[in-house]
C-alpha cells in the first residue's frame, strides 16, 4: 500500500472497494470520485463491470476524466439507464445533502417541504435507485449539518422504510457504504443502522463522531481506511485521472 496517496485517492479506492464482487453489472458514478472509482474498480479487480462515459456509451477502455477517446462496446441512451434499473442489474453512487442513521438520503430541499429553506434537485432518481438496486454514497464534506437526526425530505429510502414497504423492496433494497472525507461507513447492524466501519489516514473515531448529528455504531476498535496499492495508483495518476479532478471535489485543508 502506498504511503503517498492523497486524500482523494484514497476516497477513490473506498469508493472502488465498494464494487467488489457485483461482476457483470452497470456501475455508475455520480461526480469525479464516483465516476473514478467505477473506473478504477473495471481496469484493476472488477474487469466484468460495465461503465458508462456519462453520456450514451458503455466503453471498454479505461477512459480518463474528460476523455474523448473511447473503445464503444454498448449503447446506453439515458432512456436505456431505466431499463437497467428496473432490472436490478446496477449500483449507483449517489451524492446526498442530508443522510439519517438508517440511510435516508435527501437531494431535494432543506427546510419544510411546503416553504423551503433552499430548493436543491428534487428527489431526482434516488426513489427507484434505491428500491430497485444497490446504492452507494459518497459525501465529500462530513459534517453535521449532512448526516442529521431526520431529514427534511426523503429522496433515497433507508433501511427502516425499506423495511416498512414490505419483502419484494426489502430483498432489492441495499445501501452498501457512505464514503465521506473522514472515513466508510455501513449498515452492517443488526438493525441496520449507520456504523463506523473505517476512519481515513489521520483521522481520529473522535472527529467523525463530532461531525456526525446523531449517534454511530461502533463496534470496538475501528480500523483505518487502506490506502491505494501502486498498481491502483498508477493506473488512476498516469491513465484515468492525470489532471489530478479527483482532489478538487474534497474541502481544502484546513
């Protein structure tokens, strides 16, 4: 494991660990880091992944952020994108505004529904991702004011909805993992509630649970996050991500 890697790099490796063992399966990336971490997941340890260039295309290289150069192996128009997620056969990774302790996860607006604080993008896809097929988030700046006791609207059902609507969206349902700028994150309760699985390099238990509005399961001594091997470091420095986008979605330093 490399010693070097940056923080992006290593919230590009958990976002990719997240895609281990899904196979032949759409994997789509909402953002830099998502997107990257689909990528670095096919060209390393999850060769059978599809992957999309974001517009029409499944590609069969390892095609860079915002590169042009595609290997076309499949037609994926956006009205196509639905087929598949009826189907089950994908695993997104979404961003959210606010998350719960359960996986609740809102995009659409902060503040009463009826008078709004702030209008975001509105519940968007998040309802279907979320009965339909695995999900994944990934938050780039942990704090309080994200993951909240309850949020104001529900865009992406979490477990204990799930659970309420009944076995067919329970056996389809599944929130993987939160990827954040200070650690992973899971379900794996018994009641399915938010776990600190992995703080990242430098981060202390205590920092994540203060940037947390509610309270964490914490299963004794919490490992720290794995840094990037060579071989996922080379492939994301000198073929998928040369121009370094993936450091520029997380906070500055403080």
């Amino acid at each position: 494991m490399s010693t070097d890697a940056t923080l992006g790099e290593i919230c590009v490796a958990a976002v990719a660990d997240t895609f281990r063992g899904d196979g032949e399966i759409f994997a789509s990336g909402m953002g830099t880091i998502p997107m990257l971490g689909a990528r670095l997941a096919r060209a390393t340890f999850e060769p059978d992944l599809l992957v999309s260039d974001g517009e029409a295309f499944f590609v069969a290289n390892d095609l860079p952020v915002g590169g042009t150069d595609k290997e076309i192996e499949g037609w994926i128009p956006f009205r196509s994108v639905f087929d598949t997620l009826w189907g089950g056969r994908r695993h997104v990774v979404m961003g959210a505004t606010q998350i719960d302790r359960y996986g609740n996860q809102n995009i659409a607006n902060i503040g009463p529904w009826a008078q709004p604080k702030a209008q975001l993008l509105g519940v968007r896809g998040a309802p279907g991702n979320t009965i339909n097929h695995t999900t994944t988030y990934f938050i780039g700046n942990h704090t309080s004011r994200c993951f909240v006791e309850k949020v104001d609207t529900v865009s992406g059902i979490g477990y204990d909805r799930a659970a309420e609507m009944g076995p067919w969206v329970q056996e389809h349902h599944e929130i993987r993992r939160v990827v954040t700028n200070l650690a992973v994150l899971d379900f794996a309760t018994p009641d399915h509630r938010m776990r600190l699985a992995s703080v990242h390099p430098g981060v202390s238990v205590d920092d994540v649970v203060a940037a947390t509005g509610f309270e964490l399961v914490i299963d004794g001594d919490v490992p720290t996050t794995r840094t990037p091997t060579d071989e996922e470091l080379s492939v994301l420095r000198d073929v998928l991500d040369p121009r370094s986008f993936r450091d520029r979605e997380l906070p500055a330093p403080a």
